[in-house]
C-alpha cells in the first residue's frame, strides 16, 4: 500500500472513531443501568443507603469511562497525525523539493503578502491572495504556497470567499502537482481541518438537553466531572492525583516492530551461521562441493 493510500485509511479511521461516538457511549448505558437498577430494588437499603450507593457506581464508572475517553482522543489525534506525516513523506518524496534560493525568495513573497492582507477587508485580501497564487512560478514554489495556504485561509468568513479558496487551492494543486502527491495534500488539508474537533457534541448554552444523546448519557450516568471534562480528558487527569493519563498504544505498530524484531533475529542468525561456515571452511574443517 502506498503511504498516501495508507494516509488516507488512518484519516478514515479517525473519523470513524468520531462518527461512532454515540455507539461508544452506548456500551456503558446497559451495565450500569443495570448496576443502578439493582440497587433501587433493593429492600435492604434506606433511601439514603440508595442514594450513597448510585454515587459509589457513579464516581467507579467514571473513572473508567475517563480513561476510555483519554484512549479515544488520543487514537483519534494519533491517526490523523501519523497520516499528516506519511501525506508529508509522499509530498517530500515525489514533489520537486525548494532549494535555497526559492524558499528565501517564497518567505520574503509570503510576508509582504500577508502585510497587504491585514490592509485589507476580506474582499480585497482575498483578492490579493488569488493575485499571489496566480503568479505561482513553478512546481517547488508551488509546493511551498500548498503547505502555508491554511495560515491564510482560516481568515474569512464569507461563504463565497471559503468557495473562491477552495478553488484556487485546487487549481493550483492541479496546475503543479502528480495526482498521488494532490491526493496528500488533500490529506494535510484534511487533517488540519478536524484534528482539532472535540470528540463530542458539545453542548451550548440555552440547548435543550433532552435533543442531545451524548449529553443526556454522560449525565444520568456518571459524575459532573465526567459532564466536565469530556471533550478535554487532560484536563480531568491534571486534577487526579496520583492516577496518571493513559496512553494510547496503536496495535499495528505493535506488531510492525514485533515483526521487525524477529527478522532482526532471524538475520542475526543467519549471519552468525554463514560466519561459522566461513570459519570452518578456512580452518579446513568443513570443505564443500565434491562427494562429502
């Protein structure tokens, strides 16, 4: 697989692990329902026993559900920047790369750019921007105007504008670059674009609650830190202490170094074997060919 076909399967993946969100939550809805359940039918228990107990399943629940949460953004930051660097290595190793000359003469070009756009209201600094993608002279400048273009674009607003963009960013990938290293920088772009995103809807204020899934679960069903740090499980980590964040370990890496190890053995000792041949064979103890 080539690395920006596989560039593209990790931005999949990560937005598969956003889309699936409401999923997710759903696979703590069933057990501790049932958790709480148990605990309201049971006759042993005052009311206020009940309601120790709930918050005992609550406060437990939302320690692993934290913890779930913390894996969950960090595969999905991870994805998408493992796919940003294999997109990059695609663009470094098919594109003509800038020399010197061209990247000095491209940083002094970019400034002056971006001084005449602050000057200007969106119309005009759009207009300027197109005027400076217009006299792109070559693919390595070229390249170099790609890879800076989001530092620009993030300041319009207008619908219109981000079409116009959207546009010129397009035209000039398609007037300098081979399509498998387009093709990355639509991954960049990609990236850049939703690596950011919070992992769930967010709620604002005035929203009802009820028309929200994933905020009407994490409320009934854990603690207000839970409801609190969701979107930001960092966050929660840096109050707990003694319990450390934990990290997100990518399986598939996993096995590619497993794998790697082992062919490193395997030619250890295949190299090891050879040198002992070689040995044998010059000592006189070992001759080969004839009708040994």
């Amino acid at each position: 697989m080539s690395k920006v076909n596989k560039a593209k399967e990790l931005v999949g993946k990560a937005h598969e692990l956003r889309g699936n969100r409401a999923a997710f939550l759903r696979q703590f809805t069933g057990p501790i329902r049932e958790q709480i359940k148990q605990i309201q039918y049971d006759q042993m228990l005052s009311a206020e026993g009940k309601s120790a107990k709930i918050k005992e399943v609550k406060e437990k629940e939302t320690k692993n559900f934290m913890k779930q949460v913390a894996l969950r953004k960090q595969a999905y930051q991870h994805y998408l920047g493992k796919a940003r660097n294999l997109a990059k290595q695609t663009i470094e190793e098919n594109f003509i790369k800038a020399d010197d000359a061209t990247l000095a003469k491209f940083n002094r070009d970019f400034s002056e750019l971006k001084f005449k756009m602050a000057l200007k209201n969106e119309n005009g600094a759009f207009d300027e921007l197109k005027s400076f993608v217009d006299k792109t002279p070559d693919p390595a400048y070229a390249s170099l105007v790609l890879e800076h273009f989001h530092e620009l674009a993030g300041q319009f607003s207008a619908g219109e504008l981000k079409l116009g963009l959207s546009k010129t960013y397009d035209q000039l990938k398609s007037d300098f670059t081979p399509e498998e290293v387009a093709e990355a920088f639509n991954v960049i772009e990609a990236v850049d674009g939703s690596i950011n995103n919070k992992m769930f809807t967010i709620m604002m204020p005035g929203d009802n609650p009820n028309a929200n899934v994933e905020y009407g679960i994490i409320s009934e069903l854990f603690t207000q830190d839970a409801l609190r740090y969701y979107q930001e499980p960092e966050k929660y980590y840096e109050k707990q202490e003694g319990e450390k964040m934990p990290e997100f370990v990518d399986p598939e890496e996993v096995a590619e170094q497993a794998a790697a190890q082992q062919k490193s053995k395997f030619q250890q000792e295949h190299d090891t074997l050879i040198a002992i041949l070689e040995e044998k064979t010059k000592n006189g103890e070992l001759k080969l060919g004839g009708n040994q």
